[in-house]
C-alpha cells in the first residue's frame, strides 16, 4: 500500500506518521510532497496511491485544486486548520475532513472508514470469483524457484526488501512489497498482522491479548523476527475475525 502525503509543515507531517505509527495503520510507503507543483507532480509521473492524506492549505496554493485539473479515483482524507473548504472536498472523493490539530481518535476513524471501504470491495461478489495464485516465484541465491503459496509460514519486509519464510524455515527473497503480495493470497488462509509481517493461519503458534486492546502474536519457524509480533489495536478486531473464521 502507498500512502501519499502532502503536508508542508514539517512538524505537521511528523506529527501525522507518529499517529499512524501509534494507530498501527499498515502501509509500504509512505510518499511526502510539500506543495501543489509537487503534488500535481507526483501525481501526473506516478500510478495512483492507495490513499491521500492531504493538507488543504499548502505553501503555494490549495491542494484540492489538483481534483480540478486531474482525474483522481483515490479515497482522501483531507486535513487542514480551516473548515471554509468543508463542501468541495466532499465533492472530491474524500472519506474524511480533520481539523487540526489533528486528534488520533479521529484519525482513527477516518482510517477505519478507509478500512471498511478497502474490506467491501475485497470481500465483493466480483472479486470472490477472481481466483488466487497456488503458487509463487521467489528467489534463492540466483536461481528462481516456483513454491507453493500455502508451504509459506510467513512473508516479511527488513530493509524495504520483501521475504518468504517456509513451514521449513528456510528463507526466499521475493520480487514483490508486500501489498503486492497480499493482493495474490487467500484471505482465509494469509492475514497481515503488521506493517512488515503476513501469517498463514497455520503458522500461528500462539496469541494472547495485552495493554492497550492489542494483540501478541508468536509464529513457528521464526528465526527472523526477534521480538513477539504485536498486532495493532486497529487491526486486533479484524484479526479476531479473521482467526475465527467470522
């Protein structure tokens, strides 16, 4: 998944990833432009992100004059420190308007909007019938091997490279980020548990609920990922759902 931001205030936007960061939104990367040039920009050499985050007011003009000029399918979510634009960033694909300084509650539920929006289209009657990939190419040294998709434990990402793990444990490079990667899984089988990690179902060896609403997670052949994998309180109740088959 990419997120594009567009804040001009670099304490705004650092403000901003802390509580994605806090919320334990998952995303791949997190793209920051600084003005309305820049954002048309990115957005004319760039396919379309999976999400905006946009600060209206920029140093050089409004932001939400790109949706004039440009045809744009991203859901936004509109931020700014004035309510006067209220009205046409509705108009303009937008799931949410915050008012700064921004509230992480808020963000919160703007995010779970998002969220309910992405689990519709995913759970749909057309993209139930699109049929999922048994098998995978991954690379071992410098050969290509094709394995099947269900013998991986776990996929991760260290170091903006993406990885396999096997029910084996051994250990694959992969070609894709991990959002390319979950769009080619099974859903009742695959879960992303983190920003950086994607279980199979049968590689959970054991959870349990701490502070905070959230989850502590423990995989088998796990010899990668030092610390126990700690699912975000926004992400808890879909992996709740998930691990009961709901």
């Amino acid at each position: 998944m990419t997120v594009l931001l567009a804040e001009d205030e670099q304490i705004a936007a650092k403000h901003l990833t802390n509580l994605l960061d806090e919320i334990g939104f998952a995303y791949d990367a997190l793209e920051h432009v600084r003005s309305v040039q820049e954002l048309r920009q990115w957005l004319a050499l760039n396919p379309e992100p999976d999400l905006m985050l946009l600060d209206i007011q920029l140093k050089d003009g409004i932001s939400l004059d790109v949706f004039d000029d440009l045809k744009i399918t991203t859901p936004v979510i509109f931020i700014t420190a004035y309510d006067e634009y209220a009205i046409k960033a509705f108009k303009a694909n937008s799931l949410n308007y915050l008012l700064k300084p921004l509230d992480k509650d808020d963000l919160r539920n703007a995010l779970n909007k998002y969220k309910e929006i992405v689990n519709f289209y995913h759970h749909s009657p057309v993209q139930a019938k699109g049929e999922k990939k048994e098998r995978i190419v991954v690379k071992k040294g410098t050969a290509r091997l094709s394995v099947p998709i269900n013998s991986i434990a776990f996929f991760y990402a260290e170091m903006k490279l993406a990885f396999a793990v096997d029910f084996e444990g051994a250990r694959y490079l992969l070609d894709y980020n991990l959002s390319q990667i979950e769009q080619q899984l099974d859903k009742k089988t695959f879960f992303r548990v983190s920003r950086q990690i994607i279980a199979n179902i049968n590689a959970i060896k054991e959870f349990k609920s701490v502070e905070f609403s959230k989850i502590e997670l423990y995989l088998v052949k796990n010899n990668y990922i030092k610390d126990a994998i700690v699912i975000s309180q926004f992400t808890a109740p879909d992996f709740k759902k998930w691990i009961n088959n709901l």
